[in-house]
C-alpha cells in the first residue's frame, strides 16, 4: 500500500456533503463539515484537499453513487480520482461496532473514510459510465417509477370501482382497467344512471370501435345486464363519476408517459443492452435496468463477483465451526437482482431449456421453499451466461486486453 495515501470519506447530503480525510494509520488530516453540494464548491473543496496535502495519493468512499451523489461521481471521474462506493447497511454496522454514542454528518464521513481503508480490496469502485450508459439509467430509472404509480393509480381506481359499483368488477368485461375500451366505458358511460339509458346497439358500437372488433355485442349484454338494478342518489353517482373521470385522466398520462420513455429506451445505441434484447427472456426494461445497473463490466474481473454483485450467490451461515444453512447475500443490488429474477420467471414459463434446469433442481419437491430454491439456482446459472455475453458485447480495449 502507498504509504502516502489518503482516504477521504463523504457523507452525502441532498445540500451538503461532509467530507474527512484519514491517513494510513486512521488519522484526521484534513476536514471540512459542510461542503455544498454544487461543482464548483466540490472543486473548490478539492482543490483545497490537493493543496492540503500535497503529494498524496487520494482515494475517496461515498454511501451511494447516485442520486444526492451524481454531480460527486462525475466531478471525481472527470477529475481521474479514484472512488469506491460503500455499502451503507456495512457501514451502519462498521459504525456500531466503532462503539461510539454520537452520529453527525462530519462523524459519518470518518466513519466512511475508515471503512474505506479497512476494506478497500472488497469495495466495488464508482464509475458514471459514458454518457449513453448515464441516459439509460435515467430513462431506465424513470420508466421504472411511471410504471409504479400506473400501479397504483390502476389499484385505486379498482378501489373505488368496488366502492362506487362492484358490477364494474364482477361483469368480468374488463379484466385489464389500462386498456382504452376500459378507460372510454368510465369516461363516457361512468354515470350508472347514463350506462342504463345507453342502447345495445350504442354500446356495443362504442366497445367495438375501442378494442377494433375484439368485443362483440354479447360484452355490451354482459355490462347493462350486471346494472340493471343498480342506482345510486344522483348526488353520490356524481361525486363518484368526477373521482373516477380524475383518475382515468392520471392513468392516461402515465400511459402516454410510459410510451414515451420506451420510445427513448428503444433508440440507445449501447451494445450491451442491444446484445441483451435479442437474448431470450430479456425485454426493453429488463435489459435496461440490467446494463445500467451493471454499469462498467470490465469492473468484475471474475463471474464470481459479478454473480455475488448480482445477488445470486449463496452465503452459508457459520458460527465457530458449525455451519447452518445457505442464504442470499444483503450487500447487494437490489434493483439489479429484482430484474434478473423476473427474467429468470419468464423464462422459466416459457423456455423449454430453463424448465428442463427448473425441474431437475426441484428433483420432484412440490414445497415453496424447494421451489424458491430451485428459482434462485437457474438465476445464479443464467447470471454465467449473462456475464459472458455481457463480456463479449463489450470487449475490453485493445491495450488493456494485451
């Protein structure tokens, strides 16, 4: 180790950061307790460090690398500086056991700074990516929250359809509320008073025009039929209507929001998430979230790491010299192993290859923990082909491969 290195430790803030410096023997050379969270007080902070201490080799620790942390990791990177990411559930334990009572933002950056230099080896490094891998985290990221609050408008909206009139849901007419026969049907003919007074003919027309000949006269039946005695005072039917009418409105914006970002996610150039597409089991946000939250694949020198950064990789509990059972790893990405999970489903329904892996590690167990097991096998199998196609769909430089 370079005896003339220091460890800088960053406690992020969405205003402020706290920054602290620490030699190689766990000594404060250098700290500033509030630090704005802008590039030009970050450089200017930077500067100041350089000049501080003049010489020395800098290596910096940050809780998240992202988020409050972006304009940090592109400043750093820009910057050549060196930064490892640690992990704040290891780091909140490392804090605990330091023993020490008080917690502040400066404390924080220490206690960074000294897990940093503790277990630098084991920490993966931060890298912003080029700009076309930063894009599609972004639009990856967004794509991920419209497609939660569709959810959850989809989810109230179901509520208040059981609340305003259950025959909405028990018709069975509609067993997708995202759909535009579905959206149009509340909009125009949400008044039950209205729906009774509407003709077969009209509806079925309407319903028709919606789905392009999907539903036939018997759904328009079906739906007047389970409102024959329904009635509502004109008064709660209107409160209801205007509620529902909102929030149909907020369902089609995040449709035509969701349309967009796929579009946008559609046009990336990276190889790595084109490569990844035409792979079996992988779709347009699957393959997004994988490649932006991979990041950098020369970063994993071994499949093992990249398997254990992906979560996949059993842990055995050990105490002394007893050893229990086999669980997954915390310090992982959560966001990443969700995603490889899913895949790992998808293709467990449909692809002949992955069944065939599926039912051999159940070996005729029919319990959920032997299936969850079985699941978590095929996705540590899949994450080895996801490596090696990852590799190739992003080959090293020529110098650095030599």
């Amino acid at each position: 180790m370079e005896s003339n290195l220091v460890w800088v430790g960053i406690d992020v803030g969405r205003y402020f950061h706290a920054w602290c410096g620490l030699d190689g023997t766990g000594q404060v050379v250098w700290r500033r307790n509030r630090v704005s969270n802008t590039t030009k007080a970050m450089t200017q902070a930077l500067g100041q460090l350089r000049k501080a201490l003049p010489g020395a080799a800098l290596r910096f620790a940050a809780e998240e690398a992202g988020g409050n942390a972006a304009a940090l990791a592109r400043l750093l990177a820009a910057e050549g500086e060196t930064a490892f990411l640690a992990q704040p559930l290891r780091v909140h334990r490392f804090h605990l056991a330091l023993g020490a009572p008080h917690k502040s933002d400066p404390y924080d950056a220490q206690v960074i700074a000294e897990f940093a230099r503790q277990y630098a080896p084991r920490l993966p490094r931060i890298r912003p990516g080029t700009p076309e891998l930063r894009a599609l985290r972004v639009l990856s990221r967004r794509l991920e929250s419209v497609n939660r609050d569709l959810r959850r408008s989809l989810n109230r909206l179901r509520s208040t359809l059981a609340e305003y009139a259950p025959e909405w849901l028990i018709c069975g007419v509609f067993s997708d509320w995202s759909t535009a026969a579905a959206l149009g049907t509340l909009e125009r003919f949400g008044r039950i008073s209205k729906l009774r007074r509407t003709t077969l003919g009209r509806l079925a027309l309407a319903l028709s025009g919606w789905t392009r000949g999907r539903f036939k006269r018997d759904h328009a039946q079906r739906l007047l039929e389970a409102f024959d005695q329904v009635s509502l005072p004109p008064l709660l039917e209107e409160a209801y209507f205007q509620s529902i009418r909102s929030q149909v409105t907020q369902i089609r914006h995040f449709l035509a929001a969701r349309k967009e970002l796929e579009g946008l996610l559609a046009q990336s150039q990276v190889p790595a998430f084109q490569a990844l597409q035409a792979e079996f089991g992988y779709g347009l946000e699957t393959a997004a979230v994988i490649v932006s939250e991979v990041g950098q694949i020369a970063d994993f020198d071994r499949e093992a790491r990249f398997a254990a950064y992906c979560g996949v990789t059993p842990i055995t509990r050990r105490s002394g010299c007893s050893a229990g059972s086999a669980r997954l790893g915390r310090f992982t990405n959560k966001r990443l192993l969700r995603a490889i999970f899913q895949a790992t489903v998808a293709t467990v329904r449909r692809d002949p290859a992955s069944q065939a892996y599926y039912q051999a590690k159940l070996n005729g167990r029919t319990d959920p923990r032997a299936r969850t097991t079985a699941l978590l096998a095929l996705c540590r199998h899949r994450v080895r082909r996801l490596y090696k196609l990852l590799k190739a769909a992003d080959p090293p430089p020529l110098e650095a491969a030599a």
